[in-house]
C-alpha cells in the first residue's frame, strides 16, 4: 500500500507491516515516520536493529546474508537500509525486491531514501515494496502552507500562535521545516502560558534561513516577488559570491528560453519532476514577454561585477534586485533600472 508521512500513525494502528519504505526529502518528516516505526517494532519484539548506509561501492551481499542469519540469541530484528538516492542499482534493486517479498519471519525491513525520480516509479524493487509492505512518501510543504503547518505543528507543542507569528517564523526559516520545528520546541520551553505573541516571536526566534542560489532562481520564477528580494538579500548579507547568484539565475533563465522554445532537456535529481512544472508555469506566466532583455541585463551585470562596465556602470547589486523583480513579475520602485 501507498501512504504519506502524516498518516503513518494512523497506518500503524491497524497493524505492523514486515515491510517499510520511506521516501521523500523533508528530513524531519521522513525521520518521524522511522521513528514511529520503530517505536511500535520494538513494542512488538524487535529489539535487535542491523544498519546499513550504502554508497557506490556497497556490498548488497551483506543485506541478503543477514536477512537470512538466524541471530544466537533468537530475536527479532529491524534491518534499516539508508540509500541516499532511491537508485539501488540492479544487484540492489534485486535484494530489495527479494527482502520485500520474503522479509524472513524475525525480520522488518526498513528502507529510507530520498524521492525517487520519475523513472524509478516503475521500478521491480519499488513496486514489490508498495506490493508487500507500506510505501510512505513525504511530500514538501509549500511556502504558501508553511503557516498553517506551523500553527498546527505549535498547537501540538501545547502552543497557540497570535496572528502573524506563524508568518513571521515561516519567513525566517524559509522552508526549513526541521528549523522550524526546532524554534517551535525552544518557544514551548520558554513560553510557558502557551501563548506567542507577535512581539515574543520576534524576541525568540533566531533567523534560521539559510539561503540558497537554487531558492532565488526558483523563487523567481514563481513569480514570488517579495520572497525572490527577501532571498537577494539574504545572500547578500551571507556573502555569497556574486557570480555564483548571477550563474544560478541564469541556468533559471535558460530553463524557461528552453521551455518556451519547446525543449524538453531531461533533468535530474530528486526534485526534477517539481522543478519541471515550476519552468512550465513561469513559460505561461511570461508567454507574452521577451526575455531577451533579460539576458542582455545579466551580461551587462557580469561585467559590472567584474569592473568591465566602465565609468558609471551602476550599482551591480542593484542592477541585479532589478532583474530579480523583473523575472519574479514586479519591479519594486527603489530599484534602478538595470539598462
């Protein structure tokens, strides 16, 4: 069977499957789904646990020998296998696809990997895991929701949050949900009454947002104005290398001139799929703009970073917030043209 991470508890309550795969790149949402796994495992009996972290020179032949290694002092065991990609190769492929038809009697296997690419759905190994056992997937939450999951998430932690601390914390922690809930457990040690005001937010929270030139070029082509400067600035404040922004919003660029010209060029990673749809709905949000200019801005930044813009040049950095707006679909009023 199929299931998400928010209803593994509920998963749980109507039996203890022999066989677990968790998949998904939310690390506090795969993390908890284990954990209650192996929490009900060792209510039932499972008290031994073998781990195995694979890599490229992993010997699947240890997996296969110890689900079939009868252990001296006869007891259940959880063997936990951590894949970094769901790309087990076809030795891997082979000795999962075996554990989940036949797990042994004293065995529960849990594997843990990111999200699988689009191609590896089809998978034997995959299949047999959603065939015998549970197949839980975790699934980002979206900048737009992160409020709400964090209202919820504080609710639990014994937590009521005033209107817009919820929007503040998912503000600072920018899609960080482990971040976010590491300041919702230090609020409910430091607050007490239960209740978070506004000002106690602001009081309490650190910044956790950790930039990424990936998140820029992203947000912008979201069409997320204020979140797209919020990042700029973030970088800039961080120290970013400015050619490495300049490089990260124009590989955006060229994802969406090859979208709009009708190239499909194959993506990987586990977040192709999302990525995907995030260029063909920027191509419909710019269809009927040129983005030429675009890219002769960016050239012209390239050189005011590198000093070759010549006397009066402008302000690089403020050339480059200019572009950012523009591309996010807004051009802020205290920017200066990047012309």
């Amino acid at each position: 069977m199929r299931t998400y991470t928010d209803q593994v508890a509920r998963t749980l309550e109507k039996g203890l499957a022999p066989v677990w795969l968790i998949a998904g790149d939310e690390p506090l949402l795969t993390g908890e789904a284990a954990d209650l796994v192996r929490a009900r495992a060792r209510k039932e009996g499972f008290t031994g646990r073998d781990l195995f972290v694979t890599d490229r020179s992993f010997d699947w032949s240890e997996v296969a020998t110890a689900s079939r290694t009868l252990s001296l002092f006869s007891e259940r065991r959880i063997l936990e296998i951590r894949m970094p990609t769901a790309r087990p190769g076809k030795e891997g492929g082979a000795v999962l696809a075996a554990l989940a038809a036949d797990p042994g009697p004293d065995n529960l296997v849990l594997v843990i990997t990111s999200r699988p690419e689009k191609d590896a759905w089809s998978s034997a190994w995959l299949k047999a895991f959603e065939k015998h056992g549970v197949f839980v997937q975790s699934s980002p939450v979206e900048i737009g929701k992160l409020p709400q999951w964090i209202s919820q998430r504080a609710s639990k932690a014994g937590l009521i949050l005033e209107p817009g601390a919820a929007e503040f914390l998912a503000e600072r922690v920018e899609g960080n949900l482990l971040a976010a809930q590491q300041e919702i457990e230090k609020l409910a040690l430091l607050t007490p009454a239960g209740r978070v005001s506004m000002d106690a937010m602001q009081a309490a929270i650190a910044n956790s947002a950790r930039y990424s030139v990936y998140q820029l070029g992203e947000a912008a082509l979201d069409g997320d104005a204020p979140r797209s400067l919020r990042i700029l600035d973030g970088l800039r404040a961080e120290g970013a290398e400015p050619p490495l922004v300049l490089w990260a919003l124009c590989r955006e660029l060229r994802a969406l001139a090859d979208m709009r010209n009708g190239i499909r060029k194959k993506t990987y990673g586990a977040n192709a799929e999302r990525h995907e749809a995030l260029v063909s709905r920027a191509a419909k949000r710019t269809a009927r703009q040129p983005i030429g200019p675009w890219f002769v801005a960016a050239a012209r930044i390239d050189r005011q970073f590198k000093g070759q813009a010549g006397k009066g040049g402008g302000n690089p950095w403020t050339s480059l917030t200019a572009l950012v707006a523009e591309i996010a679909g807004a051009k802020p009023a205290s920017a200066q043209p990047h012309g």
